[in-house]
C-alpha cells in the first residue's frame, strides 16, 4: 500500500501541464532520433541535455523529459528496421529479422503498429517491475560500506561491456581512460592539484556533461563531416506501407510473445551491462525455438517482430533499476542519465527513495504517462516519423552541431568547456574509428571519485588493511560476479555476435530468394 500511494504522489506530480508537455515532447523528439540509423536512445539523451539545462528545468521536469526522450528512440528504433532494413540503433538489429520482410509482402503498417503495441507492452510490464524491484534493492544496498561499494563500481566496470562484447580489452582501456580523466582536478582530501597542468579551469575537474556531448554529439558530427556521403537519398526508397492497425486475431496471437519477451528483457536489463540487445537477441532465439514450428520466423512472421521489440523495450526499463536503487546504470543511456542526475545536485542509490521520493515518484509516474503517449502518437504519426528517414546528414549534423555548442556554452558561460567540448569530439572521432567503445569512458568519468573515495574510506577504517575489500560475503559476492561479467564476454562474445551476425545473413538471404 505504501508503493501505490508513493505511485499516487508521484502521479500528482507528473500530471502538471508542463511536466505532459515535456513527457509529449521527449516521446516525440525521442522516436525521431531512434528512427534515424546511427543516433540512438544514448546520443538522443546527450543532444538534449544542453537544452533541458538551458531551459532552467528543475529535477523532475529535466528527468522527465530525457527519460521520455529515451523511451521514445526505443520505440523510433524500429522504424527504419522495418522500413530499410537498417537498424537505428543496435537493439533494432533483430527487428530486422521478420519486420523487413513483412515490408517487402506489403505489410510495412502492420509491422509497425505491432511492434509499437509490443514495444508498449515491455516498457509497461518494465516500468512495474521498476516499481516492485527497485524498493527491494534498495534494502540490500542499505548493508553497503566503502568496501562494498568499492566492489559494486568494479562490477559496473567489468559488465558494462555487454555479454556480446568481443574485446574486453579496449573496454578496459575505455574504463581506465575515464576513471583517469575523474583524478583531474584538486584532490578533495590533500587540496593538491592533479594533472591540471596549472590550468585554473581544470582545478574543478572535468564537466562530464561537456565530455557526454563532445563524444556522443559532436563525434557524430565529425564522422559526418569524415564521410560527406549521408544522402538520405538511398534512404527514400518506396516501400507499401499498407494497413496501419494489425487485427484483433493478430495481437491475440502475439500477446504470449510479448508477455514471455518483455519478462526475459526485463531480467537481461536489470543485469549490469546486458542491456537493451542482449534483451532483444535472447527473447528472439527463445521464442523462435519456442514457437517456431513451421519455419516461419526470418520470412515475415508477426512473432519475430513482437518478440524482440517487447524486449528490448522491457531492457530498457529494467536498466533503470540499478540506476536508481545502487547508483549503477545497467546500460549505456542510463550512464548517461545518471550523469543528468549528479549535474543536479541528485545521488542515485539506496537514499534516493527516502531523500527525495518526489523525483523518483514522479519519473516512475511520467514513464507510464509517456508509455501511453508513445502508443498514441506510433501508430498514427507512422507516416510522420518515416518522412524522417529522408532528412539529409547535410541538415540534420548543422542542427546537432548548433544544440550542443549553444547548450553548453548556456550551462556554464565558459569558452574553456566549448574547447574542451571539441577535445572529446575529436577523441570520441578517433576511438569510433578504433571500436573504442565510449560508454565506459562516460561511467569512469562519473564514478571515478566515489570509487576512489570509497577505496580510501575502507583503507583508512581498517588501518590499511586491504584484505577489507573482500572481508564481507557480500563484497566477496561482488567481486565473484565482477570476474565472471569480465571473463564471459571474452568466452562467449565472439559466439553472440557470429549468431546474430549470422541470422542476419540468413533472412537477407531469404529476402533475395
């Protein structure tokens, strides 16, 4: 009973008029970047974080508005999945699978609406489990000590780069790279400048605000600027879309997909650094040896689109779990908003729910909201939001280049950040080139000091004993799981992806048949 009046204060907050027009702009604004291949649920949040700061929103409004913006590009995603064939971010990948077809047989409509009812479904189921889940553990992060959270930042660390990462090396050097860049500025503890190289602008450390869009946006924009070739030209491709509303005897038959799905990516986004595609890959290879029995999955069956779309949309709202009840983001656009949360002022994890039950009511309460607005505006927008598959790079880079600039510049009035904005832009360039990958560098920017912190907290109680760090079950537990999230990758990694890669190959190849 507690929870569902928690809930009720929650809705009381997020049904004002400007929190709706915020939830109505980020769902909108966020299916229109998971549409267009290449920008995603994380660059969206990082493109417009600049504007929830310039617009001087407070906590529950800036919160609102980016977690809309994330649920948004989760269902935007598949648009051009089904559409092109070409995921727009990597969740989407096994839409592919049976959307495109289903495309090419001149049900485009229906596979859209579906996978928007499905995409529905996992984020609602998602977003009570969220509910039901989160409380629980923030009982059992109530036991945590320095040494215990030391444990639990090392166990974000080592599974950040996902169960189908094939080279834990470069992720470690990204973790490193990051938690490196955390040490700039004066130590809290001794007031001796590191690596501030006499720069006064760097004594407050580095704003991991400026370092998230430099390597998500402007990035971007460097890669486009590398190529020149993003004419959305060969993107405009004519493809029938047909009926838009799938029949009543279609959604009865997909609902146990979508229910079965959406539970295992729920389980698969709550896991530190599964995520959204591991959810999307493990629902579609469960329910197509489930259910699969005439072959039709890869050809255009309707449960090949539900499937993977139900869960990866449940992953996603299963990464906010650990965001909110450890402070541990459970995928890459979560360690993007976890960064939002510590730019105001905000401290994700056990304290949150007692400290300020306000913000965290009243998001949960704006997810549901955004759910319902997400289902409305997919199914008739559909001809809207594939329109914006034919926007040139050539437009769409300037305007991206223009938010992040004028944000910035908004939030802290300093030119030094502009140019240090432009340093991350050109490292995150240079480490897309190289397969770097740049959510790690975000965490350890992030979580660098508390981890260091919490390190000299535990030394210091225990006289400099470092046997402390594994002297509980618990922390003992952690750090079993921290080596067993960093060895599987590079066991099964390789298997993942050659699997996904492979069905891929597949359905392209019964498309051409």
């Amino acid at each position: 009973m507690e929870t569902l009046s928690s809930l009720a204060d929650g809705f009381v907050i997020a049904l004002t008029w400007q929190n709706l027009l915020l939830a109505l702009l980020g769902c909108f604004l966020g299916t229109i970047m998971g549409a267009l291949p290449g920008l995603g649920p994380s660059n969206g949040v990082a493109i417009l974080i600049p504007l929830a700061f310039t617009l001087g929103l407070g906590a529950t409004p800036s919160l609102i508005l980016l977690t809309s913006v994330y649920y948004g590009a989760m269902y935007g995603g598949r648009i051009s999945s089904i559409l092109l064939n070409i995921p727009g971010d990597e969740p989407a990948m096994m839409t592919c699978l049976d959307g495109y077809p289903m495309a090419q047989q001149g049900r485009a409509g229906e596979a859209l609406s579906l996978s928007g009812v499905a995409s529905f479904v996992g984020a609602f189921l998602a977003t009570w489990g969220l509910i039901l889940l989160a409380p629980q553990l923030v009982k059992i992060a109530l036991l945590f000590g320095p040494a215990e959270y030391f444990a639990l930042f090392t166990l974000a660390f080592a599974t950040l780069g996902g169960v189908a990462s094939t080279n834990q090396a470069k992720t470690a050097f990204a973790a490193a790279l990051g938690i490196g860049l955390a040490t700039v500025g004066v130590d809290t503890q001794t007031g001796v400048p590191r690596f501030t190289f006499g720069e006064v602008h760097l004594y407050d450390g580095i704003d991991f605000l400026v370092a998230i869009v430099g390597l998500f946006a402007l990035s971007e924009v460097f890669l486009f600027l590398e190529h020149r070739h993003g004419n959305a030209d060969a993107n405009s491709s004519k493809v029938t879309v047909g009926r838009l509303m799938p029949s009543f005897s279609l959604l009865k038959s997909c609902t146990p997909t979508m229910l079965r799905t959406s539970l295992l990516g729920f389980i698969a986004g709550v896991l530190p650094g599964a995520g959204a595609s591991l959810g999307s890959f493990i629902s579609y290879t469960f329910e197509k040896k489930l259910v699969d029995k005439e072959g039709t999955f890869g050809k255009g069956d309707p449960r090949g689109v539900a499937a993977p779309e139900a869960g990866n949309n449940a992953a996603a709202g299963g990464a906010l779990v650990p965001m909110l009840a450890l402070g541990v983001p459970g995928s890459g656009t979560t360690a993007v908003l976890l960064a939002v949360l510590l730019a105001l002022n905000i401290t994700p994890g056990p304290l949150l729910f007692t400290q300020q039950p306000d913000v965290v009511w009243g998001l949960i309460a704006a997810l549901f909201i955004a759910n319902f607005m997400l289902l409305a505006m997919n199914i008739p927008m559909i001809g809207l939001f594939t329109r914006v598959l034919l926007i040139p790079p050539r437009i769409l880079m300037p305007i991206v280049a223009m938010v992040s600039f004028v944000g910035i510049y908004g939030i802290s009035g300093s030119s030094f950040d502009l140019l240090v904005m432009v340093g991350f832009g050109v490292l995150g360039w240079v480490l897309r080139k190289l397969d770097v990958p740049l959510v790690p560098i975000i965490l350890g920017t992030l979580l660098g000091n508390a981890m260091e912190n919490n390190l000299r907290r535990a030394i210091t109680i225990s006289n400099g004993d470092w046997f402390t760090l594994i002297d509980s079950p618990l922390s003992l537990t952690l750090w079993s799981m921290a080596i067993i999230g960093f060895v599987l990758p590079i066991i099964f990694g390789k298997v993942l992806k050659a699997r996904m890669r492979h069905m891929k190959k597949d359905e392209e190849g019964s498309v051409i048949d």
